[in-house]
C-alpha cells in the first residue's frame, strides 16, 4: 500500500514537473517571439526615419543646384559620408538577426530587401555627385547568390581592395537571393545584362564571372588614374 502511494507521488510529481516545464516552454518561445516583433517594429521605425532624412538631403542638394551654390559639393561629401556609416549599420543589422536561432523567415528577407534598397540608393546617389562635383571615388555593384559556389571568393576579392582603398571605393553588395524580388535590381540587371553570379560593375562597366585580384587590381588602378586627371584637370569624374 505504501508502495502504491509512494509511486503515485512520484507519477505526480513528474506530470507537475512536466507541465511545468511544458509551460515555462510556451512562456519563454512568447517572449522571444515578442522580442522579435519589437525589434522588427523598431527597425521599420528607424528605417521610415531614414528615408525621410534621406528625401530632406536630396531635396536640399536640388535647392542648392537651383541656386548654384557652391555648396553643392561639401554638400554632396557629407551625405556619403552618412551613408557609408548608415550602410555598415544596415549591415550589421542584418549580420546580428541572421545569428539568431529563431529566424523568421519573413522578417529577414524584409530586412535583407531593406539592406538592398540602401545599397542601391547610396549608388544612386554616388553617381549622380560624381556628375556635379570631382570626386576620387570608385563605385562597384556586387551581384551574388547562395547558390553560386565561387562567390565567396569574388567577396574576399572585393574585401582585399576595400581595405586598401578605403572610402574612395565603395562595395555595394546585392544578395539575389532576395534581390529577384525587387524590381529596380532586376531593372539594373537588364541594363548591364547580368545573367550570371558572381558579376560586378565597376561604374558603368560590367563584368561577368568571377574576377581576379589581378585584373581587378588593374581595372581599378585605371580608374582612379582616370579619376585624378579628371580632377587635376579641372574636369568632373563620372
């Protein structure tokens, strides 16, 4: 009999602890859950305010050119200079939520799209300076997927000359995986007619597979030589 009690209690000992358990399961999945959707709100928030900041800077440089002002440049400096900041806090953004075991899927492509657009407005907005002012700057669109194998290596690639050259060149990487979703990359892809991953422009010219340290090497040293006669000349780089 004493037997038959002492295993009853421990039969509901264990189906308490279980429930317990189960409980504290749901409670704590909730909150991360939560703590997802505020990040997720909070990073839509910022990001509104970011666009708006960005409209407000284009709409005060198309003052300045109404005006010939001979601000127009600094102007057009400290913008990039913002944006070469807002793009590595957009990445950083995107790197901190992919660690995140619980990954919506949703969420993160939203903010992969995001991190795009920013990648494309920022070249908007460097190629149109660089018509109005001299500027020792190189751009390059980055075109990959997680489908292409090579790729890696066209980013290791890209990274090595970024740290040589620093700010005056300017990396703007397009993850297709979620880049076919959103138009205006399909628009800039037509147009430089990329139909293969890894492909970069640099500039305005297009090159398709994956290119070398050195070709790349010789591609840019080209560039910015252009680039510095432009300038010493007096004439806009473009």
């Amino acid at each position: 009999m004493r037997r038959k009690k002492l295993f009853k209690r421990k039969y509901v000992l264990s189906a308490f602890i279980t429930i317990i358990i189960f409980l504290l399961g749901i409670s704590f999945g909730m909150i991360i859950d939560n703590m997802r959707i505020r990040y997720v709100e909070n990073l839509n928030a910022q990001q509104e305010i970011n666009f708006e900041n960005l409209q407000l800077q284009s709409d005060y440089i198309d003052l300045l050119k109404s005006e010939n002002s001979t601000n127009l440049c600094p102007a057009y400096q400290a913008v990039i200079e913002k944006a070469v900041g807002d793009l590595s806090d957009s990445l950083a953004k995107v790197e901190e939520y992919s660690k995140n075991n619980r990954v919506n899927e949703e969420d993160y492509a939203r903010i992969q799209k995001k991190y795009i657009l920013d990648n494309i407005r920022y070249w908007f907005l460097v190629r149109t300076a660089k018509k109005q002012c001299p500027m020792n700057t190189t751009t390059i669109l980055y075109f990959y997927d997680s489908e292409c194998k090579i790729c890696p290596n066209q980013g290791v690639i890209l990274s090595y000359f970024k740290k040589i050259y620093g700010n005056n060149l300017l990396v703007f990487p397009i993850n297709m995986d979620y880049g076919k979703d959103v138009p205006v990359v399909l628009m800039i892809e037509r147009q430089y007619n990329i139909t293969g991953y890894p492909s970069i422009v640099v500039e305005d010219e297009a090159y398709r597979s994956i290119v070398g340290k050195d070709e790349l090497s010789r591609i840019l040293q080209d560039e910015f030589r252009r680039k510095n006669e432009a300038m010493r000349n007096g004439t806009l780089s473009s």
